[in-house]
C-alpha cells in the first residue's frame, strides 16, 4: 500500500492525477481524508527541495491591488500587498503548509510552563535592507509600533492580550495577562513584520529582511522586486533575480494574461472556468482547501433570529451540497455551522456533519412561531464571489420549506462598513486563522469586535479563557470540540461551505509548495518558485 | 473688440463658472457617500479603536465647509493633496496616470477620427449600395456590443491564439513608443470599435443633410465628380455636427474608458478614480473629477468654438 500512496502522491506533484482523485484513491486505501492531505503537503514539500534553479523572471498576476496600496505592514489587508510584504519582510515567526510554526527572524523560542512568558532568542547577523543590522530591539519596536493604542495596524486585536514586551539581551520577551498556547501562531501574523526601528520613522518605506528588495513601487499596476543579494536564507527563498507582481483584478485579464504567458502564476481562478482553464496545456489548476468559509450570520440578539428553533430551521433549509457544486464548482467542502474544519489542528472528526432536511427544517420553523413576515438576508455581489447566486439558491431551498426569504441587493460599495456587522442577517465570509482559538476569539468571543452574530455566551467564553492557556492536547481538544458544537447547535452562524484556494501556474515553474493558509502557496509563491527555464 | 474675441472670451468666463459648479457637485457628492475612508483603509478587520485614530488624523471631523474652502484654496495654488489612503503626493501619481489616459486617447483618436470620416464619406458616396451597408451594419455591430466583452473578444483571438499583441497592456516610462504601442495595440483597436459607429454615422447624416441643398445639385449640374463635391461643398457645410460629435467621442476617449482599463489592466485614470472612490479617498476622487469636468468643458468648448468659426451666419452675428 505504502508503494502505491507513494507513486500517486508522485503523480499529483507532476499533475496527473488531480488531488481530489487522490484523497479519493487514498480512502480507498483506508486512509483518512486529512493523513491523505498531509501526505501529500510532505511531497510537495520534498519536491520544493528538489534542486532550485536560480535566475530568471517571475511574474505574477494577482487581483486585490489597489492604487491606495502601500507598504506598511500595518494597513495591509488585501492580496497583493500581500504579496509585497512576503517579498519585502519576515516576520517573527511564520505557519508552515502542515500548520506548524517555522522560525523565522526568530531562531528559537520558549514558553513558560503556565504560557504567559514567552522569550524568542533573535537570530544574528541578519541585515535590513538598507545596511543596518536587525536586532531584537527592532522586534520590540515593531511589536510596540502595532501595540500602540494610536495605531492603525490590523494586528491591534492581536497585540491587546500582552502585558508587557521586553529585550533581555538576544532575547526578546513577551508576558501576557493570560496564558496562551498559541502566542506564536498570534505573532506570526502577517501585519506584525519586523522593519528596521519598528517602521516608526517611515512604515511604507518597504526596507526590511526579506528575500527582495524594491525596485518599482507603482500602486493599482505593478511592483518589482530584485533579489536580496544578502538575504540569509537563499538556499530557500528568493531564486529568481526579479520578480514582478502586476495588478490583474479582472477574472478574465488574470487568465488571459497566464494563458497568454505573459504571467507566471494567478490567483482567484474563478470556479466557473477552473475546469476549462486546467484543459490548457502549458498551465495547471492547483487548488488546496482551506479555513476561509462562506456565510450567512445573523445576529442571535435581534429579532427574529434570537429564536434558536427559526436559526435551525435556517440551518436545516440551507442545501449544502448544492452550494458547493453551484456556487464553488467543487472547489471546496461542506460546512456544518460552525467555523472550524478539518484544516485547523484539534479539530474533532467525530462531530456529526449536518444535513439539508426539508422535514426538520419545517418542524423548527413551525415550532418558531415566526409570523410569517418576509425574513430580510441581505446580500452584495462583494460579500463573496458568488454570494447572491448563493442567497437566491438559499431563498429557494427555504421556500421549500415554507420559510419567507427575501433577498435584499445592497451595492458593494460601503458594504462592509454599512451592512456586515450592522445589519441583522446578511452574507460575509471569513478567512480563517491559524489556530481554533484566534478564529474564535476574533468573532465569537463576547466582547470581540467583531463578533457578526452578536454570540455573547459567559460560558463560551471561560471555555475559550481555558482552552487557551491548556498544554494538554486532549482536554484541550475536547473544549473545542464542545465549542463547536455549541455555536453548531446554537449559533447564528449558517455555514454552507469553506472555499478552496484556487491558483492557476504555468508549468515552467518548479517548487509550488500546497500551503492551506493562503491562497498563492500563502502569498509565498513569488519567493519560493523558480522558473524553469530561466 | 473683436466679436468673436469676446465670444471666445465669454464662452470660456462660462466655462470656469460651470467648473466652479462642478467642484460644488462633486465636493458634495463626495461627501454623502455612505461609508467612510478610515473603515475602508482598514477594511473588514478594523478595530474600533484604530478607526477612531485614522478618522481623527485625516481630519475629518471638521465640518464640511471648512474642508472645502481648504480644498479649493489649495486646487487654486496647484496644490492637490495627498492621497489619504497611501499618502502620496496627488498631483505626481494623477500626473503619470492622466499622461496614460491621453497616450491611450490620443492614439485611439489618431486612428479612430480619420477612420470614421473617411468611411462616413464613403458611405455617403454609395448611399444605399452595398458600401454603405455593409459599413453601417459593422460599425452598428461593434457599438452595439459591450465595450468589456470586444475586449475579451480580441484578447481571445489576438493575444491567446496568434500571439500577435500582449493582452495585459501595462506600460511605464522606461518603455520605448514601440514596446509601449505594441503594449496597447488591442485597446486601441477595442476603443476604435466602440467609437466608430457614432462619429461615422454623424458624418454621414450630417453630409447627406447637404447634400439636398440646391448648391449641391448645381455642382453636381456643373459636372462635378461625386467625391470633388462631397469634399469641396458639402463637408465645409457639416464640419460643425461633425467636430461636435468628435470632440463628444475624445471626452469619452478621456474619461470613460474604466472599463477597458480594467480589462487591459492599463494604468489610466479611470482604474485610478475607481479605487480610490471604493476607498472613499475623498482628495483624490475630488480632484481626478475635477479634471474630468475640465476636460469636458473644454471639449465642449473647443467644439462649440468651432461650428461658430465655421459657419459664417455665427461668425457674422447681426
């Protein structure tokens, strides 16, 4: 058995067999689904190993590029910002594809036995890209420049549970209020990358530690970026001599420009035409599931969803399947109303997948009491790719059942200011995190910010409080498994279905490493492919 | 003074006074957009706090008033801002995207302007022959057609299957004219398609209208060839419909072109306006209207300056 796993994972690295196809033929074998998918992580890992060649020109076309862009670590939120920062910087430390942490600018570190101290000895004689040695007070810097109660970084939410942030000599220590065992998954946050003097003086200036530096800062068109002839790590990152990352935000511009090969790689293949796409013969589909999910959140405060029999009834009218074959074309997986799925570490197998039930739905629709009255969802084109077709295909499943859906259109435009987070039932998505507790104490913990179904339970919370600061896997994976299943059970969350990340890459180039973080081998493809022939 | 000097001068004292009332609108309009530019920098995954902070350092928690005497101050002085979002200088990066725009206009103009009369003339020359159909029904076609989904058209044909232009029409200053011609030889062709018809059934029509008078049919009664007439009679006589429905078509050239941006991917204005108005980048929204506006009216203007200069009874007003 093992020779044949062995020979199939070979024939999904060199693109004949599909990793779909494998999870299927390895089941058949009597593996599970996840071993199978790790298995496979190993060999693109092993396969990324496989003899780089240096030199050459990548180019690679990605959606999400504004002309606002800049790039400060702090205010990057969308793809190829991204993209820059992995180019530019590092950070402390990074999540690996199989979800472990790999030190970065970090060389090593230790945590106290309760988790509230945290040191990371800092790696030596690493430059910025200006000259000046890194150091680990530039760490702290940085650490206190996204901390700052002033500050506009992202990472703000993450930095609020550290107490204190010290150097103590190589070292630099992080104490925290309450225990947590997962601080460097926190710290590995993309917004939290190390620049010289903590990026006080000028944040957008773009010098950091990593494998490029900047040539062309040209935001909304283009940015180019030339090798870091000092950088530490070649061996790994930054073959190529230059790379380019062009602003491509239309679905069709991105695919022309790969077909044509006027790029190397894209992201956001449109599900629609990912199968047509994969037919090219100078090009490949990859697709890897992750933690970013598709929803509709209603707010369990406000009328009529603080009834939890009318959020079941919700729950059971919603056809999961259908979903992902319609709205995902099978780039993804079912979702079972809560935010949590096989990628993340802990994860619970054993709890039971909810299905679409006309006849359960009706039942806790009739044991609602609603009145009948329309119930309003509101939906934009923007609150995910395919998010109306998505809400028309709910409106009919739930008329099935006798539940009055009505959608409301609202534009793109402001929607995530007006609407998501305010309104009491519309469609969103997420990203995912890293780790169970980070996804759960960004929206479900009481007193988050961004809480969008309103789930404020004490008792949730002292779970969330406990899991947190447990070394012990088992008990900890049991409380997550009960968290789960009580905003499963409970929650306003409808959950239909988590996304793929789907790229497409031109077969000249070698060392694509299948990373669930992101999409785009986690926005590090530029620094970690080569060309072929170069 | 000269009539027609005060005429220019008046038409352009009115072209400022409609500019003023333009920045109005769009100061307005700008400012009852909903949502607002400290969520939209930080997207989705802003904290309260951060928003609180970027709103207070942007300044917009003065009252409106005071913003837009500020803002037009600083227009007057040639000082546009910066950007809030990136906080560039705007008048640098609007300057290398509004250059892009004209690249792209004047080309598209070069090749779509001459076209257009030429086939509006042919067309008149074989009225309702085969000619004339066949013109009309093509440039009717590509008008009709959205301008997104020629572009798609041609970049399936062009640039995936002969490889002939790229379709990502990305260019910068290091490029020579060739490289940067090259790079938008298929926006050019979808721009030419899409503005053809207009300009060439103007010319047509407005052509035909002559050639009815009865200095045309004594032309032609002189022995006259078809084409000496079209060109020495009839088309001084309809230059003025003509210039205005051109001049109408090199606005759209400047300032509706968005779409075909996005899909070449070409760095114009257009794009540049969009994302700053979805990041509700109010200074810069401001000011790539008011150039918009500007070059409206002076469009405008030029054409309106034209059919008086080319019609003697407006040129000689009693």
């Amino acid at each position: 058995m093992d020779d044949q796993l062995k020979h199939m994972t070979g024939q999904v690295a060199k693109g004949t067999m599909t990793r779909r196809e494998f999870v299927g033929r390895a089941a058949a074998l009597g593996v599970t689904a996840a071993v199978a998918n790790s298995m496979l992580a190993n060999h693109a890992q092993a396969a990324a190993h496989e003899a780089p060649i240096r030199g050459g020109t990548l180019k690679i076309g990605s959606s999400g590029g504004e002309s606002t862009n800049t790039l400060d670590p702090a205010l990057t939120a969308s793809e190829v910002p991204l993209n820059n920062l992995r180019h530019l910087y590092e950070s402390l430390v990074e999540v690996d594809p199989n979800g472990e942490i790999e030190n970065r600018m970090a060389e090593s570190y230790e945590a106290s036995a309760d988790a509230k101290t945290w040191a990371f000895k800092i790696r030596k004689g690493i430059q910025f890209h200006n000259g000046k040695e890194m150091t680990p007070e530039d760490v702290l810097k940085t650490m206190q420049r996204h901390s700052d109660e002033n500050s506009q970084s992202g990472a703000l939410g993450i930095m609020r549970g550290i107490e204190n942030m010290k150097v103590d000599g190589d070292n630099f220590i992080v104490e925290l209020g309450v225990g947590n065992a997962d601080l460097p998954y926190l710290l590995a946050d993309y917004h939290l990358m190390i620049q010289p003097d903590g990026g006080m003086d000028n944040p957008g200036a773009g010098i950091g530690t990593g494998p490029y530096t900047l040539e062309v800062d040209e935001p909304g068109v283009r940015h180019g970026f030339k090798r870091n002839e000092n950088y530490w790590d070649a061996d790994n990152r930054g073959h190529t001599d230059y790379n380019e990352v062009l602003v491509l935000n239309d679905a069709t511009a991105r695919t022309a420009a790969l077909q044509s090969g006027q790029v190397n790689m894209i992201n956001r293949v449109d599900p629609k035409v990912a199968a047509l796409l994969d037919r090219a013969p100078n090009l490949t589909v990859k697709s890897v599931a992750g933690r970013g999910h598709y929803v509709f959140i209603a707010h369990v405060d406000t009328a009529p969803f603080d009834n939890n029999d009318l959020r079941l009834a919700l729950k059971y009218a919603i056809n999961r399947e259908e979903m992902v074959d319609k709205i995902l074309r099978g780039y993804g997986t079912i979702g079972n109303d809560m935010p949590i799925n096989a990628s993340y570490p802990l994860f619970d197998e054993s709890i039971p997948q909810r299905e679409h039930s006309i006849e359960k739905a009706k039942e806790h629709y009739a044991a609602s009491g609603h009145d009948g009255s329309p119930i309003i969802l509101r939906v934009a084109d923007g609150a995910f790719p395919g998010a109306v077709d998505a809400a028309s295909l709910f409106q009919e499943s739930a008329k099935a059942a006798g539940i009055p859906l009505e959608i409301k259109r609202e534009p793109n435009d402001g929607y995530w200011s007006e609407v998501w987070n305010k309104q009491p039932f519309c469609a969103s998505y997420w990203g995912g995190r890293p780790v169970q507790d980070q996804m759960y104490s960004t929206a479900y913990l009481s007193t988050a910010d961004w809480n969008d179904t309103r789930w404020k339970r004490p008792e949730f919370d002292e779970m969330l409080l406990s899991a947190r600061a447990e070394l012990d896997e088992a008990k900890r994976k049991e409380t997550y498994s009960k968290m789960g299943q009580m905003i499963r059970d409970e929650g306003g969350l409808i959950l239909p279905m988590f996304n793929d990340f789907v790229d497409g890459v031109a077969n000249n180039v070698g060392g694509w490493v299948e990373d669930p973080n992101a999409e785009l081998s986690n926005n590090k493809a530029g620094i970690k492919c080569w060309v072929k022939d170069a | 003074m000269h009539p027609i000097v005060k005429l220019i001068a008046q038409r352009l004292a009115l072209g400022l006074l409609l500019l003023f009332a333009a920045s109005i609108l769009i100061f307005v309009g700008t400012s009852i957009l909903p949502g607002d530019v400290a969520q939209s920098i930080l997207g989705q995954s802003a904290t309260p706090e951060a928003l609180a902070n970027l709103r207070r350092e942007l300044g917009m928690n003065d009252p409106a008033m005071t913003r837009y005497f500020a803002w037009l101050g600083g227009v007057l002085q040639g000082d546009l801002g910066t950007a809030l979002t990136n906080g560039r200088d705007i008048a640098e990066s609007l300057g290398g995207r509004l250059k892009n725009t004209l690249f792209l206009a004047f080309w598209a103009a070069a090749i779509s302007v001459p076209l257009a009369i030429f086939l509006g003339l042919l067309a008149v020359r074989y009225k309702d022959r085969w000619p004339d159909k066949l013109i009309s029904a093509v440039t009717l076609t590509t008008i009709s057609i959205p301008e997104f989904m020629i572009g798609y058209v041609l970049i399936y044909w062009v640039a995936i299957k002969w490889r002939l232009f790229p379709s990502v029409a990305i260019i910068n200053d290091s490029m020579s004219l060739g490289a940067k011609l090259n790079a938008i030889a298929i926006p050019v062709m979808v721009l030419t398609l899409v503005v053809l018809a207009h300009m060439m059934r103007m010319t047509r029509a407005a052509i035909l209208n002559v050639m009815q008078s009865a200095y045309i049919e004594t032309a032609e009664l002189k022995g006259l060839g078809m084409l000496k007439i079209i060109r020495k009679h009839a088309f001084p006589n309809a230059i003025a419909p003509i210039v205005n429905v051109v001049m109408l078509n090199l606005a759209y050239l400047v300032v509706g072109v968005v779409v075909v941006e996005v899909v070449f991917a070409y760095p114009g204005m257009g794009q540049y306006l969009v994302d700053h108005v979805s990041k509700r980048d109010v200074p810069v929204v401001q000011a790539c209207g008011l150039i918009f506006a500007a070059v409206y009216i002076g469009l405008n203007l030029v054409a309106d300056i034209v059919s008086i200069l080319a019609n003697p009874r407006l040129r000689h007003p009693k």
